[in-house]
C-alpha cells in the first residue's frame, strides 16, 4: 500500500447487490470494497447461496 504523507486520510466503503442476476440459477450477488485513500483494504463478491423469488423478499 503507498499512502502519501501530503494526502488527506480519508476512508470510504462501497457496496453494491444484484437480484437474481444469474439466469441460469437465478442467485443474487454481493459485493464491497473498503478504501484508504486510493488504497483498496479490502473488497469481496460472493455469489448468495439461497434464491429470492422477489426483489422484496431479497431485500429482507
């Protein structure tokens, strides 16, 4: 990781989720990604194991 001494310390985290993205098996996907500056710390996808039948269900 190169973080600049100048730079200002600034954490953000993403995530973002697909519903039933997957046409063949209909699972949703999730993801994140944590930064420090322009550093990635940490990021997953992972394929859900369980299928929502709808996106409010999904939501739950």
């Amino acid at each position: 990781m190169f973080y600049a001494r100048d730079s200002p310390l600034q954490l953000l985290a993403y995530s973002d989720s697909t519903w039933a993205s997957d046409p063949t098996d209909q699972r949703s996907v999730t993801g994140y990604c944590i930064l420090l500056g322009s550093s990635p710390l940490a990021w997953k996808s992972k394929k859900q194991a369980a299928v929502s039948w709808s996106s409010t269900e999904a939501e739950l």
